[in-house]
C-alpha cells in the first residue's frame, strides 16, 4: 500500500526529472537525480512533510529509494 506522501514524493520527483512517473523503489541515482536534483528534492519533502524539524540531519544518497525517504520522513515527523 503507497501512502499519500509517497505519492505526492513520486509525483513531485517526477516533475524534478521532466517525466511522467518514477519507481517508489528504483534508488535515487538511477532514477538520474543528482546533485542539483537533491537540492529539489529536499524543498519537495519540506513541502510534503511540514512537521520534520531538522531536515539537515536527514541523508539521501543515490542507494535511497523514494519509499526510503519516505518513511524517514514519517518517522522523523513530530506528532501532532
């Protein structure tokens, strides 16, 4: 089952990378984000995941899958 986040995430990748859809859990760096991407990512998940405190503490490397990502996020979310 894909939560609502992780489609907005799949969604908002997919428009970081001009294209219709991304795999949830093909890792990053074969999706062909890169370093510049990362960057857009990480405005992404703030937007997705409001509730994260510190984004710095957070690590994508180009082994992290979408669905990776987030759950870190969810788990990394204070609950309100």
């Amino acid at each position: 089952m894909t939560s609502l986040s992780l489609e907005q995430l799949c969604e908002e990748v997919a428009k970081i990378l001009k294209t219709d859809s991304v795999d949830a859990d093909c890792p990053l760096g074969q999706l062909g984000i890169d370093s510049l991407n990362v960057v857009e990512l990480i405005l992404a998940c703030q937007m997705i995941y409001p509730n994260v405190m510190d984004f710095d503490d957070l690590l994508f490397d180009e082994n992290s899958t979408l669905r990776e990502i987030d759950v870190c996020m969810l788990e990394s979310s204070l609950q309100v």
